[in-house]
C-alpha cells in the first residue's frame, strides 16, 4: 500500500480533515485503482528549529511499479498531493512531493 509521509507540517492545530483529503487526493488519481484502505498516511512531528509549514515535504512510498502507473500518472499524483497541502497551507514557503516507486521482487512481507 502506498504511503504518504508528509515532514513539516505546523504542529498548531488538528490535521485530521488533511489526513482524510490527502487519502481522497491519491484516491481520485483513477489510473492508480486505490481505495481508502489501499492508502496510508502520516505526519510525524519534525524536531527542527525553523518555524514548521516554512516548508512541507512529502514522501510517496510503497507505490508498486506497475506499467500503467507512467511517469505521467506519477506527476498527477504530485501535483494532486501538493495542490491539497497548499490549499490548507497557502503561505508555505515551499511544497514538494517524491514518489519511490517500490517492486515487490526487492522484499516485501505483510500480515495480510
């Protein structure tokens, strides 16, 4: 399952209806065939000195390489995940989204 992890977040208020709008962004990326139990994400609390929301940064990871998730699905996937983030924080200084594509030949276990 492909999952978010998103750095630099404000640590003032509640991000639970972001949590719930970043699943719905990667789940209204249609060519990527995900429901809400196929997404994870999470928001660690980042210990850094500089005011948090300066810059947002997000890791995709987990997302299986399959053919049909083209260089063109990945990017529409970026740009879903950061038009979110910013309409939450429009004064970020900086929002950036990395997609890993993960192959399962590489290692890979689950309890399910």
């Amino acid at each position: 399952m492909p999952m978010l992890v998103v750095y630099g977040l404000p640590e003032k208020g509640s991000h639970e209806e972001l949590f719930h709008t970043l699943k719905r962004a990667v789940m209204d990326v249609a060519e990527l065939k995900l429901g809400e139990n196929s997404v994870s994400v999470k928001m660690p609390r980042d210990h850094v000195p500089m005011e948090l929301g300066a810059e947002i940064i997000v890791m995709v990871e987990c997302l299986t390489a399959k053919p049909d998730r083209t260089e063109e699905v990945r990017d529409k996937l970026a740009s879903a995940i950061v038009k979110t983030i910013q309409s939450y924080f429009p004064d970020a200084n900086l929002i950036e989204c990395f997609i890993k594509p993960f192959e399962r030949g590489q290692g890979f276990a689950s309890s399910k």
